[in-house]
C-alpha cells in the first residue's frame, strides 16, 4: 500500500507571508508608508475574536499596519454602513475585511456591497466575483486562492486535469471553480443536490472539499493518484470526554492510501487563509499607488 503525501500548509503559508513582508519593505519604501489592513469585527463571538486576533498580529508581523475596529452586536445597519465610508475614504487603510458573520439584522449583501473594491481584500465584492468570472484582473478570495496555490506546487500545470468542488458558496466553491477553469481543468461544481456523488469524485485527478460536513468524503471515492484539497472545518468530539478536535471534510484515515497528496486538518488550507489576506493586502496597497505588485 503506497501512502500519500500531506501537504504542510503551516510551512507554505510561513513562505508566504515571509516573500509578503519582502514586498512590504519595498512598497513602504517607495511609498513612504506601510500597506493598511482595517478589520471590522462585529460582535462578541469568540471564534471570530480568536480570528481577527490572529489576523492583527499576523498583519503586524508581516510589517503592515493593522487597524481594528470592534462594534457591539447592537450597532445599526446604517452605523456600520457609515464605518465602512470611513475606512474607503482613509488613504492609510488599503485592504477592508468585515469578519462574517454579521449578526442577524444586518445585511451582509448591503455590507459587502459598500465596501470600495479596491479594497475589498476579501473579494467578495461583486466586482471582483464579476472580475475573476471574466477572467480580469481581481481581489481574489483567499481561501479558495491559498488551495489553488498549494495545487500549484504540488502538481505544476493543471491544464487538463479533471477537477470536482464540492460545495458551492460564494466564498469557496464558486472562486475555486473559477480559478481552476482559469488553469484549464475540466471543472465540475457538486453540491447537496448531486446524484452519487461517489463517482462524481472518483472522475478527480484533483478534488477541493468545501462543505463542512466532518469526514463526508471517503477514501474509496478518491481515485488512486489524485489530489485532495480539504477545505472543511468541523468541531467533532474528541475520544477523551468533554474534549474536541478538528477535523475536516474528507476521512483522511482512508484516503491518505488512495491520494497523491492531501491537506492535513488542522494545518492544510486554514494557514493559507490568513497568509492570502496578507498578500491581498500587499496587492491592493501596490495597485492604489500605481507600484507593481510581486507575483
Ligand atoms: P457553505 O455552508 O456556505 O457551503 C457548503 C456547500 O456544501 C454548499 O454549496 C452545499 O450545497 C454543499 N453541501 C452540503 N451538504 C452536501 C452534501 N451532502 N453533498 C454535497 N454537497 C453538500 O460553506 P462554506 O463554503 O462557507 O464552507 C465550507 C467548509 O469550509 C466549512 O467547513 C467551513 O468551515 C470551511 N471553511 C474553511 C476555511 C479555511 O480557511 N480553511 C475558510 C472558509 C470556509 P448547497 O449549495 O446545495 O446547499
């Protein structure tokens, strides 16, 4: 039985953020200040507090300024609307991400919507979902970005390679099935409502898992020599009681023997989440001032 490799994606996102700290100093020095990140951090819940902290420092680390901006789960819609005015119109503020979710009486659409494109480093503005769909220039969304990477250097020209996204929101699924049309792979979106989706992985040479359903795809999907790309997050009890793990959307136990590569979880996609929003960051700071952004 031969046993796959696992991607380090803790190790790829620290060469990241490290080639963005690099382009950091040069656009400071070109541009007489450091690239901006706000973060805008609506609540109390203590999964998006742990998030925005990580971000702040990892923003820092990678020498960019980091702005933060925390409002109570009371603020109106039109209070955070006018938030967002401030922080398109801050000529030191150069990448906006609003954590989601928001809470539930505000529209997370009309927030989105508010923010200036060229600083949506989130990419989930319109325009930059209309951008990538074209083909054009665009704020990419990370996550989906961060596992085209990794599938770039794990496997080099995707070009002809069959593809299948499970899941299809417009954070994951819809970006990741873009970009890798982008790269010419024959690309299928499956979701809740494929038929025998089964053997919809199995066709895979590469399959990106975006579902958040724990352990969903099994090892006797996988087609022998593909690579998998396990976006999934889930909180699942832990043998010992009273404790959890993390585990992600495809039984890694069973395909680890039928993968060519795959994304550990913890430790495969979730580092280069963080890493790509940095990067974002660095690319619209450059592109605002007109300075060429690093590859
Ligand atoms: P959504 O809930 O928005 O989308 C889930 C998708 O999975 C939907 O398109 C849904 O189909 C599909 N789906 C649900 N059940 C099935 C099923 N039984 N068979 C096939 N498809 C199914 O989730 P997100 O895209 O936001 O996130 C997906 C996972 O990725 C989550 O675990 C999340 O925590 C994780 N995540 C991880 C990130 C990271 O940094 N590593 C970042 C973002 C997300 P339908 O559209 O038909 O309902």
């Amino acid at each position: 039985m031969t046993i796959g490799k696992i991607i380090d994606g803790k190790l790829f996102a620290a060469g990241l953020r490290a080639q963005v700290a690099e382009g950091v100093a040069a656009f400071a020095d070109a541009a007489g200040r450091k690239p901006g990140l706000a973060v805008v951090l609506v609540g109390e819940d203590p999964a998006s507090a742990v998030y925005v902290r990580s971000k702040g420092k990892m923003t820092v680390e990678a020498g960019m300024e980091s702005f933060e901006f925390k409002r109570p789960d009371s603020i109106g819609q039109e209070d955070l609307l006018d938030l967002i005015e401030e922080l398109n119109e801050d000529d030191r503020v150069d990448g906006i991400l609003v954590q989601l979710p928001l809470p539930a009486h505000i529209n997370e659409a009309a927030v989105i919507a508010a923010i200036d494109p060229a600083k949506d480093v989130d990419g989930f503005h319109i325009a930059n979902a209309g951008k990538l769909a074209v083909g054009e220039k665009a704020l990419v969304p990370c996550t989906p970005l961060g596992c085209l990477m990794l599938l770039k250097d794990e496997l080099g020209d995707l070009s002809g390679l069959e593809a299948v996204v499970i899941g299809r929101s417009n954070i994951v699924g819809k970006p990741m099935a873009q970009l890798l049309l982008q790269e010419s792979c024959t690309v299928t979106v499956a979701h809740s409502r494929t038929k025998d989706l089964a053997s919809v992985v199995h066709r895979a040479d590469i399959v990106v898992a975006a579902v958040g359903r724990p352990e969903m795809v099994k090892g006797e999907w996988i087609k022998p020599g593909a690579t998998v790309i396990d976006v999934g997050i889930n909180r699942v009890p832990a043998l010992e009681e009273g404790k959890t793990r993390l585990v992600g959307d495809v039984a890694t136990a069973e395909a680890i023997s039928h993968v060519r590569a795959i994304t550990p979880v913890p430790g495969g996609v979730g580092p280069m989440t963080i890493a790509v929003l940095l990067r974002n960051t660095l690319v619209a700071a450059c592109a605002r001032r007109g300075i060429a952004a690093p590859d």
